[in-house]
C-alpha cells in the first residue's frame, strides 16, 4: 500500500488541493512494523505458538522495508521466539545459542541463569547431554522446566501432552533423587 501526502507552504481550502500544492510520498513501513507486532506477538505469544511468530516475524523482515533500528528489533523478537520455540521441543543448547547475544539486558538474565542451570541438571541426568556454560543448581532444575513445559502443554488444551510430561517429571524426579541420593550403610540397632 502506497500513501501520499498533499503540501503546500498554506493551506487556506481545506476541500480540494489548489495550485502550489505538492504530493510526496510517505513511508508507513514503521507504522506498518509495529501495528502488525502489536497485533499478532501478543495473540501468539499467549498461545506459546513460537512457530506461528517466527513465521510472521520473518515475513515482515523478508517484505518490508524497514529502518535499521526496526530491523533491530523484529530480528531481537525473532531470536526470542526461536529460542523459546527451541526450548519448548527441549532442544536447549540451540536456545542457547539465541539467548546468549542479550546476556547484558537485566531481563533477560534470570532466564539465562535458569536454562544454563536445567542444562546442568540435564547433564547430570543424560551422559551424552553436553551443554555449553551450564551452571550448577541443586539438579532438580530439570524437573521444573518439564513441569513448566507440562503447564505450557495444559494451558493449551493439550492434556495428553501435559500428562505425559508431568509422568515423565515424576520419573526424572525419582531420577535425579536417586543420583544425588548420598548412599550410606544403614545401621541396624535393634
């Protein structure tokens, strides 16, 4: 869609365009940007549909002729969404890799403390799990995320999914107990 502005140095007729008056054309493309981010991100991001938002993220990217700092943020938002869609199919390392760059915004930082921490926890939990920069918690992180997921899968109707993940964290729990579970000869005094 193209519009144009009609100006002139005075306008005294505000009914029709008179002699002197010139026509530009004006750019919409930051009205555009933001009008379409305000209207899907929060609808999809509600939904957890990651993919469904990084598809129309991308479509504004790819069609749009956008400002460097619009360009900025749409590709902010577009690394958010695949980290978030990444580590909703548990593939954490590539959500990693995504959340990484923004270490430096305070919002931010909380979530990545948490994710190097499950990645921890799924180390210790999965032999051929290497992760990059974990840091160690207390091993149950693992757990959490999987009920977190589970939420996630119930919040959208998904009850098969949600069981079965909160089965499977019942398993990981028990998993993880007995890691980090201290053995010691149990003394009999009877």
């Amino acid at each position: 869609m193209t519009v144009y502005l009609t100006t002139s140095a005075t306008r005294e007729n505000l009914i029709r365009v008179e002699r002197g008056a010139r026509i530009r054309k004006v750019a919409i493309a930051l009205v555009t940007v933001q009008h379409k981010i305000k209207q899907f991100l929060p609808l999809y991001l509600q939904q957890y549909n990651y993919p469904a938002a990084i598809a129309e993220l991308e479509n504004i990217s790819q069609t749009m002729e956008l400002s460097l700092e619009d360009s900025s943020r749409v590709q902010e938002l577009l690394d958010f969404c695949i980290c978030f869609d990444a580590w909703d199919r548990f593939d954490r390392a590539e959500a990693w890799l995504f959340l990484k760059p923004y270490l430096h915004r305070s919002e931010i930082l909380p979530l990545a403390l948490f994710l190097k921490r499950v990645m921890s926890s799924c180390e210790a939990v999965d032999d051929n799990f290497q992760a990059p920069d974990t840091i160690k918690g207390h091993g149950y992180e693992i757990v959490e995320d999987l009920l977190l997921n589970a939420e996630r899968c119930a919040t959208l109707k998904r009850y098969d999914d949600a069981v079965a993940r909160l089965y499977r964290a019942l398993e990981l729990l028990a998993q993880v107990r007995l890691r980090n579970q201290v053995w010691s000869p149990m003394v009999y005094c009877g």
